[in-house]
C-alpha cells in the first residue's frame, strides 16, 4: 500500500532514529536520515520524501527554523518529535506549519497513526466541496453543516472555525493559528472567545459535548478535526 512512501528522518539521538528506521522499515516504507537540520534540508531538497519526521533540538539548528525553511519551498508535511520539556517549541513549531507532533517516548502503533495521517492529508488537500467524517458534514459551496439529516444552524464565526478545522482534518491547528485565520492577523492573542464559540458548536454538532467525536481538543495548544471517514 505505502510501498514506495519515502519518510525523512531528521533526528540525532541514535537510539530513536534506530527505532524510528525498524518501525518503518517493518511496514514497508522507505527511510532517509540525517542527524543535522542542514543534511535534512538538503536530503529534502533532493529526495522529495512523502512525510518528514522532524527532531526539535538538533545539533546544528533549531527544529523550527527547519520547518520555517522547508515551508518557504514546499508543503511535505512535517510531524515534529519532541520531548516533554519542548511544549512551547511544539506550539511554535505548529504555528510554523508543521502538520502534528509525536512526544517522546512514543510506541510503533501512535508512530504509524501519525504517519498515515499526515500521507491522508497530503492526499486530501486541496479544493474539496464537502468533508465528512462519521455522521458530520460540511458542504462547503453551500455552507451547509450537517450531522446525520439534521441541519445545524451555525454562526458565521462559528461555521468559519468548523470549515477551518475541516479542511485541516487530522491536524493540530493551534490556538494562535485558528484566531488569526479567523479574527486576522492583528487579533487579541486570547483563546477566550475561541473557546466560548468552541462551547457552543459542540453543543450543537456533538452528541455528547463533553466527549466529542469530531472536534477534538489537544490541550494546550488547539483543536482537531476528526479525518475517520
Ligand atoms: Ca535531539
């Protein structure tokens, strides 16, 4: 299925990388790595891999910088790996455009989640009409929401959110991102009326807000959108 998916590894804690190489080695992908943010923009370049595993402390360069680079010539998605003690990195990194995170120590089931995850979305983007995940719709050229039959009746603001969040399904969008994507670039820097807006589209798309089957919250850093068809 993923035979010929060539994934970059950029990471220079050799134990990590070794895993990181059997896993995929195991599931029939094809593996590059570096230990070096410059060899990886370089191998980038070069190779253009399917998906970019991406280590946040690097030797020779900050892990965003290399995402911050590797976004001015192209949209390979990036999966950050950070450890714990990185989280304001992560956010940042997110902002950047990196695609998602995976934190150290991490297992080969939530490795490959994230890796086909990303590949889905690569396959996805672009100028859909609709999105659905599980009984939850979006006509977009309608502005239609649905769950099941059911129409639901959304707010501008907050159809703006849900339709953001769709055509990233499966992607973390950070706080920071969805606001400024929403309320422009010179928006109060505060989650509140996010949230408060959050509040009230699970009232009305989920069945159980308090467990929500398509906008998840990642805590701390922003919301995503369910891509299970
Ligand atoms: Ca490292």
């Amino acid at each position: 299925m993923n035979q010929k998916t060539l994934v970059l590894v950029i990471e220079d804690e050799p134990s990590i990388a070794n895993f990181i190489s059997s896993v995929l080695n195991n599931h029939g992908y094809k593996i590059m790595s570096c230990r070096t943010g410059k060899e990886g923009l370089t191998m980038a370049a070069s190779h253009c891999p399917g998906v970019i595993l991406l280590d946040l402390g690097l030797p020779d360069m900050e892990g965003n910088e290399v995402i911050r680079i590797l976004r001015e010539r192209s949209n390979i998605p990036v999966i950050v790996i950070s450890a714990r003690t990185q989280e304001t990195d992560k956010i940042a990194a997110l902002d950047y455009g990196a695609d998602d995170y995976i934190t150290k120590p991490f297992g080969t089931g939530e490795l490959m989640a994230r890796i086909r995850t990303a590949l889905r979305h690569t396959i996805h983007a672009g100028n859909a009409k609709s999105f659905q995940s599980g009984d939850f719709r979006i006509d977009f050229e309608r502005h239609q929401v649905l769950v099941g039959e059911k129409n639901i009746h959304l707010t501008q603001i907050e159809y703006k959110i849900v339709a953001l969040l769709a055509k990233n399904a499966g992607k973390v969008m950070t706080y920071d991102r969805i606001i400024k994507e929403i309320w422009g670039p010179y928006a109060d820097n505060n989650n509140r009326i996010l949230r408060v807006n959050m509040v009230n589209i699970r009232r009305k798309i989920e069945i159980n807000p308090t467990e929500p089957k398509y906008i998840f919250t990642e805590i701390g850093i922003g919301y995503r959108m369910s891509d299970e068809d």
